[in-house]
C-alpha cells in the first residue's frame, strides 16, 4: 500500500460518518501486520504535508502496535492474536524515533512516539540497541534545541522503561553517561532571567522528573558520589529558591498550578524529598538497605537535610507573608518533608524551634474554611464532602499533608508540642474569632481527637470543651461550622468521650439529630456519621443520602446500624434489602448507559484515558453498597431462616443482572452474595439455579479468570444442592468441564488449578455414585498434571483429586490408573506425601488419606492390581503414619488470634479488632501507642532527644525486607534457580471450610476396614502387621483403643 493511500485510510478513523469510520479501522486491521506498515507510518508521520490529525491518527496506532507487541518473537510464547513485527520495522523504528522525535509537530504527537520510545528502549537496550545512548548524547550536546529537548525526553523514557526492573544494570548506565549533561544543561538554563517562554521550563522540568524517577527503587552508586551530588543538589535548591516575576507565569492560580515552571519546581522539591525519606534518613533506614545507603544516609542528613529545612522554612516564611506563591503541590511537598523531620533528633532539634510557627500561620490556614473551600462548597457539595471527610479522595492535598503533620507531632513528639497546640486552639475559640478561623481551630479539634482523648490531662477537660466551642455552633448562621460541629462530636465520641450526664448527651444528640434535615448537604452528611458514633437509628435518612451522594463513606453508617439493631431489623429486613437493591441496580445501569455512551465514540488512545471515568466512581459505590450493606444485613438474620429466603428473593434479580451485563468489576462482589445465601440457607432455591448456568456461561466466555470467586458458590452448589445436580446430566457436565478447563486452559494459572481440584474435589466428596461417567475423566486429567505443578499448594490438590477418586470408587479408579501405566507412580507420590514433612498438613488432607487407605484395605485381593500386590501390606503403616500426626493437626486449627485476623475479610477483622480494643482494660498500653509522652521536657543537647521509631517505621522495615525477599526470588527464578520445596509457601488450615468428610471417625473407619482386610486378605494382613515397628505397634493399638471408645460414646449419651 502507498503512502498516499494509508494517509488516507488513517485519515478516515477520524471521520465524524461512523460508516467511514468503522471501514477505516476494520481495513486498518487487516494490512496493520504486514511487514513494512510501521517503515510506511513512520515516514507519514514525518511529512509535514500531511494533515497534523492524521499524523497523530497514526501515532497513536504505532504505539499501540509496538506496546502489544514489539515484546513478541518467534521463540516466545504468544497469544494468537499477537503478531510479530518484522525485523525490517523494527530497524526501522531504532532508526528513526529519535530523529522523529525530534521533529514532532505537536505535543500530542510527541507524546505518542515518546512512549513508543520507551517500549524500544526496555526490550532492545542494551544487546539489540548498543548505540542508544551515543545517539542520546548527540542530541543532547547539540545546539538545536529541539534536538536537545527531545534527548531530555529519551533520557526520560530510557530511564522510565528500566525504573521497576530487579537487578538493574541500565539506569546506572544511564545515569552515569547521561545525567552530567543533563545536570549542566539544566545548570545553564537557570542562568537566563525566567520569561512567560515555555522551552526552558518544560526542559527543566524534564530534566528533574527524570532524577526523580530514577530513584524510584535504588540510588545508584554515582548518584551517591559527591560528583553527582553536589551539581545536582545545587540544581534543586536553585529551583527551589528560583524567584519567579509575576510575567513569566499565568495571573490565574489554577493555571499558574500547571504551568512549566511550578512542574519543575515541584519535581525539585519532591526529588529533595524523596531523596531524604527514602534514601538519606539513617534513623529510618530499613536494616535491608543498610549496607548500600548508611554511609550516603549520614552524609545527607549531616550535610544536605539541615539546608532543605533552613530552604523550606524560608520559602514557607516568604509564603505565609504575601511575599511569594507557592503551588499546592509544593506547600504538599513541603509538608511531607516536615513530617518526615519529626522522628530523627538530628532534624527534630531544627525543626523543634519552629513549630509552633509552623502550626499557626502555615497549618491553621490549610484547615480554615479558606475562599478555595468556600468555591467547591458552593459549587459542588457532593465533591466537597468527598475531599473533607473521606481521607482516600484528598491524599496529596497540602491539607491532608497538614493534618499528618499534626498527627506526627501529637504522636511523636507529645511532650513538646502537643499542649502548645491545644493552646493555640483554646486561644483562636476563646477570642471569638472570625467564623473562617473557628472552623480551621475546630478542624484540627476533629484532627486531634483521639490524642485528646488518650491525654491523662487533657482528656478529663473534652466534655467541656465541647460543651462551651462545639454545642452552640450547632445553631450557627454558617453552615460550614455546624457540619464542623457534628464532625467533631462526631470524633470525641469515637475516640471515647463518656459523658457525664445524660442531658449533655441528649443535647449534644438532638443537635446532631436535627442536622440530618439541614439544608446543606456537608451538614446532612457529617450528622448522619456523628449520628454512627452516637448509635442512633436513622437508616431511612441514610439510605436517602446515600441515594443522594453516591458516597461510600455513608455505607459505614449503614453498617453500624444495622450491626447495633439486629433484632429490630428484622420485620423490615426485606424491605431494607430491597432498597439497597435499587441503589444498586441504578448506579449498575447508569454505569451501563456511561459504558456505551463512550463507546460509540471510538478513541484509539482510550488506553490511556482513564482519569476521569465516571463508570468506575459508580462501580466502587455500588460495590460498597453490596458488600457492606446487603451482606451485613445478612450477617445479622442467618439464624432467621424465612427472612434470610425472602431476602435471597430480592437479591437473586441483582445477581443475575450484573452477571448478565457482565460488569466484571462487581463478580467478586456478587459471588459473595451468593456464596453468603447459600451456605447460610444450606440449600439452593430453585431461583438460584439461572446464576450457575450463568456462572457455567460466563467462566467459558468473558470471565475464565473468576474461578476463584466463583469457587465458594459453586462449591455450595455441589454440596446443597447434590439432589438436584444428580438429576441433570447438563449440570454435571459443567462442573466436569469446568474441572478440565481450569487444568488445560493456557489463560489459568497454577491458582487456579487449584480452585479447579478443589471444585474436583468436592464433586466426588458429595455426589457419591453420581459421576461415574466422569470418573476417567478426572483421573486422566490429574496424573497429566503430576509432573507439571510447581507449586506445593497445586501439588497437594491434583493429588487429592487422585486420593478422591479412590475413595470414590477404589477398584474403578486402580483399573483406570493401571491402564494407564501410571498406577505405581500415582502410589509412589502419594506415599511420598504421606512419610514427608508436612506433605499432608492439613487434618482435612489426613482424614481424606486415611479414609481413601481404608477404602484400599476393604477391596477384595482379586481386585488389586498385579503391581501393586508386593506393596499392598504397606498400606497398614501409612495408615498409622498419618494418626500419628493427626492429634497435633486436629489441634492446630486452633489458630493464635493474629492468624485469624489474616484470613478474615477486612470488614470481618475490623469488627473484631475494635471488639477487642473496647473490651480491653489496658488504658496506659493503648496510651503509649498512641501518645510520645516519655520525651524529656527540655532538649538542651541532640542526645537528650531521641529518634522516633514507631509502628510506622516497623511497618516500613517489614515493607523493605519483604521488597528484599521477592526481588532475590524473582533473581533466582530469571537464573533459572528454582525455589526447594521446603520454601514453598506454608499450606494452612482453611477458615469456613466444611467437608463431607467432618462427621466421619477416621479410628472407627480405620477399625473396620481393618477387620475387613483381615477376613478378606488374611496373608496380607499377616505381612503387613509382622512387618510394623516398635512404635507403629503402639500407634495401632492406640488407634484401635480410640475406635472402641470412639464408637461407645455415641450409646453412653
């Protein structure tokens, strides 16, 4: 195809006829693999005769082509819809991207060919590019400046394809040929007075998020040396410091926030910043990374961390003066450095001089209701109330940063700062100040409560505190202060306040109460949380805000309602769900009308255009209606039976439509649902049976990759609804085909393969005598998989698939393993397991081998096979093997409470870790965690104050270690060097789990069986006993004894 032509079918994927336009793309697809394709778009690109829509048409394709599949060659192993781009292409692109890039028309192009760039750079650099870095320098040392700017962008894109990869050898490279040019450009370019010209800046700016992201994961040996450190230090505090006239940047603040020169600035303080928390901090230093950063991390906070803070405290002085602006992205930066001053004494004792300054005139107004916060009230309540109450929407606002810099000084430097603080507060409320400034002081009351209420002098003063500033601002003309006011009774009471009569309750109660019909919708909001705190039953008006927000934080109202009345739910229960239900299928389907609305406008960079998706905004608010509210309202009525049915009614339709639609970001939800009804019911409705057929569509289809949720529901499908299954062939099949494609499948893991045996597993178990005809079936599939798995976890379960089918049916399953030639080996692995170390760990694995053992004694000797007949009396010691650790197996599932909290879900351990602080007694303990009381009074030398490690900084510590571990095993599997199965991870027993199995006596089957191989097979028996140890003689006569007691309990009760 001609240039001319292919211009002119690029051409057509922008035409607003959606006819012509789905022709283009669908020709598109058809010549986009032929060799010669990216040669020819290439050189489209770069002609300057073609449209400039049409080049970028046909950027935007080429780096989807080369980020799908530039990876791919013939040796590796590649989906089919993956083709390989020929050699000739790719010589090609190294050829000419740079060059390209270097005369891109437009940002928008540049953008493109920038991270077509970066995709070359990681899979070609160095071995099939080993001249990259000439031809960057070359560009970088030319008097052109586009040349120049488009180096700043391949240094950039080289360094940002290598960023995460373990064992890193390029970015020091990189760093060592490239930066010092990089570093004397950017030094030089400073030395021009700045101007409203963008070149400058943008290269600047270039230059420090490349330094930026090279330090992501490591500190490269030359970046530690004074060569590199010094140039470039000097670079950041010159940005930092730099003076910008008013002329060089736009009048408006917003645009001011993103122009070229406050991105650059912004980059140098988060580089100096980074630099400090990761890398220069020796008191916070991971002990992994001791030995690469010690001596770096002394030098920097001795040479480098006292001149950021005497910079930043300088560029806040000038700020909170009128004297210079600074963006919300560096007053954040700023505020991240703070905090991080906190805990080492080196820097604590700089810092400590300033803080109560720091807190008056650089914090207080970041938490006052300001002109900023005033706009968005205004202009869009449900936002505001986002950004103010929920912490996860407003993370890097110089307000959130604010209020963590109060949490650390409360928490970690108590003595010092803590009262001075609340001092400050005590004298904005006590001087009747403006409302602004008592919203910011009642603020950062909300902020501090915890700490108050855990201050032995502090907390006996909160109820008259609240009393005198926060009670009569419930009646304030400014709405902003009575939403202030709820938060903060709202907080107190969380934190523990217990007030010392009950008329200041009901005051303070019915204040909250009647801010539930405010006019403002923040009002609305924070009473119906300060409503949560004081237990107060208003779920009408929080199903209504909640309709009205989409607001996930109103659903941990919802929650604490309906957990604290239970019983007084119940009548209602159905109702209540049903309500839930609607939210749902509203938010479900206005998701469904966004998702096709933006489909008929095809974008081929939609790839990249995800921020502002309003689809998933209401699939994170559905998803929380579904799983906090329908599931606690079933939590709270599974011992009412005819409700739990009537509420399973009015769930069932919403179920069915999220997994019709396919809204795939909602199955796990889903799955829960119906995992939830059905094990609580203990059956399945008739109702119930559409979602497995569903279920059965969905994991052939769109959703193979849900068999993990999707195993706890078709796990109770098999086990309470077995009469059913045994009587459609069709839904046997499913199951059994489910089973094979999980194992076969290229799109599955090992995990689940897992699940897949697992779902094996439980088909045999319960439908006993029902599957006979997929019995070969499974057994074929599982020895086919006992080479293969390279996990512990997928090697326990293929062999219990095994174990299960002979229990299922020894003398059919031993005739299939025979014919197969695999019988001995099936045997071997599985004796293996029973005389390893924890091969079987779980009593779930002992219990299925004894009773599968037993199944093998009972069988009649003509039945065994020929070549298993030598090793037949054996099966009597593996028998005692296994009850020899099963006592200390049965008593293991008594978990220590820390792994419990692991493997609950994270609503189901939050419960119980907040029930257990509000039983515990051990005020000082909790104290201790949350305050820093035993800092001395006075600092008069560095040793008199410590540094601060806390539970943060363990946590830190637990991070990097762990950061260590999986980059050393991802090393030793690149070599080739595969994990023993001693560090395969640790299999344990499984919460919830219930099996046929549990009411089976494996002693009593065990004595049975027993008797059974002795009158069937008596010279076997004799073998097998005469050839028992010592100690396995003492194992069966144990056995034996509990058998006899085992079986006479039942008559004594």
């Amino acid at each position: 195809m001609d240039l001319q032509t292919l211009s002119n079918l690029f051409a057509s994927t922008i035409n607003p006829d959606p006819n012509i336009r789905k022709a283009g793309e669908l020709q598109i697809r058809k010549v986009g693999n032929e060799e010669g394709m990216i040669t020819a778009l290439l050189q489209i690109i770069a002609t300057d005769s073609v449209d400039l829509a049409t080049r970028q048409a046909c950027s935007v394709w080429l780096k989807n082509r080369v980020f799908s599949n530039y990876s791919v060659d013939l040796t590796a192993n590649r989906r089919p819809d993956q083709a390989i781009i020929a050699n000739s292409d790719r010589e090609a692109l190294r050829t000419h991207i740079l060059r390209l890039l270097a005369t891109s028309p437009s940002r928008s192009i540049n953008v493109q060919i920038a991270s077509t760039l970066k995709n070359i750079v990681a899979h070609d650099f160095p071995d099939r590019w080993p001249t990259f870095l000439q031809e960057v320098k070359a560009l970088l040392t030319s008097s052109n400046v586009h040349e120049v700017h488009a180096g700043c962008v391949a240094v950039l894109e080289g360094v940002r394809a290598f960023r995460f990869r373990p064992r890193n050898t390029m970015i020091p490279q990189i760093v060592q040929e490239l930066f010092p040019i990089l570093v004397n450009i950017a030094t030089q370019m400073l030395q021009t007075p700045p101007t409203a010209a963008t070149e400058i800046p943008t290269m600047l700016h270039l230059i420090l998020k490349t330094y930026k992201t090279s330090i992501v994961v490591d500190l490269s040996a030359h970046q530690q040396s004074q060569d590199s450190l010094v140039p470039w230090g000097k670079l950041f505090f010159s940005v930092v410091n730099l003076q910008l006239p008013s002329e060089a940047v736009p009048s408006d603040e917003d645009e001011r926030e993103t122009s070229e020169w406050w991105k650059a600035k912004k980059w140098a303080f988060g580089t100096l910043g980074r630099l400090f928390h990761k890398f220069g901090n020796p008191s916070q230093l991971p002990s992994a990374m001791q030995g690469q950063y010690s001596a770096f991390a002394q030098h920097f906070v001795t040479h480098f961390a006292p001149e950021i803070l005497r910079t930043y405290l300088n560029q806040v002085e000038l700020f909170v003066t009128n004297q210079a602006w600074l963006s919300k992205k560096c007053q954040y930066q700023i505020f991240q450095f703070f905090t991080e001053c906190i805990k080492p004494k080196s820097t604590w004792v700089l810092l400590k001089p300033n803080v109560e300054r720091l807190v008056s005139s650089f914090v207080f107004p970041q938490l006052s209701f300001n002109e900023t916060k005033k706009a968005l009230w205004e202009s869009d309540p449900v936002d505001y109330v986002r950004i103010a109450v929920d912490e996860y929407e407003s993370f890097a606002t110089p307000v959130s940063a604010a209020t963590t810099f109060l949490f650390s000084l409360a928490s970690n430097r108590t003595k010092s700062t803590f009262m001075p603080i609340l001092g400050f507060i005590n004298t904005v409320l006590r001087s009747n100040s403006a409302p602004p400034q008592r919203f910011g002081a009642l603020n950062m009351t909300a902020a501090l409560a915890p700490w108050m209420m855990r201050h032995p002098d502090v907390r006996g003063n909160v109820e008259a505190f609240v009393l005198q500033f926060v009670t009569p601002e419930f009646t304030s003309p400014e709405a902003y202060l009575r939403a202030v006011a709820c938060e903060v009774v709202g907080t107190v009471t969380k934190a523990g306040l217990m007030w010392s009569n009950e008329e200041h309750l009901n005051a303070n109660f019915r204040a909250v109460a009647a801010a539930l019909d405010d006019p403002e919708l923040p009002v609305r909001v924070n009473a119906a949380l300060a409503i949560t705190e004081l237990v107060t039953v208003h779920d009408s008006d929080l199903l209504k805000l909640t309709d009205e927000t989409d607001l996930d934080i109103l659903n941990r109202s919802m929650e604490v309602m309906v957990d604290a009345f239970q019983t007084e739910l119940l009548p209602v229960a159905a109702q209540l769900t049903q309500r839930l239900c609607d939210s749902y299928l509203r938010l479900a389907k206005e998701a469904l009308v966004q998702e096709e609305t933006d489909g008929e406008h095809i974008n081929l960079d939609s790839i990249n255009d995800v921020d502002d998706d309003k689809t998933f905004t209401a699939m994170g608010v559905a998803k929380t209606i579904s799983t906090v509210g329908i599931n606690t309202i079933i939590s709270s009525i599974e011992n009412s039976v005819e409700i739990l049915a009537q509420v399973q009614e009015v769930v069932i339709p919403i179920i069915l439509f999220t997994l019709e639609n396919k809204l795939l970001d909602l199955f796990d939800n889903m799955y829960e649902l119906v995992d939830s009804l059905t094990f609580r019911l203990r059956s399945i409705a008739p109702n119930m049976w559409p979602i497995f057929e569903q279920t059965y569509k969905l994991f052939k289809s769109d959703a193979i990759d849900f068999l993990d949720e999707m195993l706890p529901s078709l796990d109770n499908f098999v086990s309470y609804g077995g009469e059913v299954i045994k009587s459609r062939p069709d839904y046997k099949h499913m199951l059994v085909d489910i089973y094979s494609t999980s194992i076969s499948s290229d799109q599955l893991g090992e995990n689940d393969r897992v699940n897949g045996s697992k779902l094996a597993e439980s088909i045999l178990l319960n439908l006993r005598g029902s599957v006979d005809d997929a019995l070969q079936v499974f057994i074929t599939t599982a020895l086919s998989q006992l080479d293969k798995a390279q996990t512990a976890s997928l090697r326990l379960a293929n062999l219990e698939v095994l174990v299960n089918a002979v229990l299922y049916n020894p003398s059919a399953t031993l005739h299939i393993m025979e014919n197969s030639g695999q019988a001995r080996t099936f045997f071997d692995r599985w004796f293996a397991a029973i005389n390893g170390d924890d091969r079987l760990p779980r009593v779930h694995d002992k219990k299925l081998s004894i009773l599968a053992l037993c199944s093998l004694l009972e069988l009649a000797p003509a039945a065994v096979p020929q070549s298993l007949q030598s090793g037949w009396p054996g099966i009597l010691g593996g028998i005692l093997t296994i009850f020899k650790d099963l006592p200390k197996a049965i008593a293991g599932k008594c978990f220590p409470f820390e792994k419990y909290l692991i493997l609950m879900t994270p609503f189901l351990a939050r419960k119980v870790l907040e029930e257990s602080l509000e039983e515990s007694d051990d005020d000082e303990l909790v104290e201790e965690k949350i305050l820093n009381l035993n800092e001395e009074e006075e600092m008069l030398t560095a040793l008199r104050s410590e540094d601060v490690w806390d539970e943060d900084s363990a946590y830190l510590e637990l991070l990097a270690n762990e950061g260590v571990r999986l980059r050393e095993k991802q090393e030793k599997a690149a070599d080739g060097e595969y994990e023993s199965e001693s560090e395969d991870e640790e299999i344990e027993e499984e919460l919830g789990y219930i099996s046929p199995l549990d009411n089976v006596d494996p002693y009593v089957s065990f004595k049975q069986a027993l008797t059974t191989f002795q009158v069937q097979n008596g010279p076997s028996y004799q073998a097998a006993t005469t050839a028992l140890t010592v100690e396995q003689q003492t194992l069966l006569m144990e056995a034996m004894h509990t058998a006899e007691l085992n079986s006479a309990a039942p008559s004594q009760a």
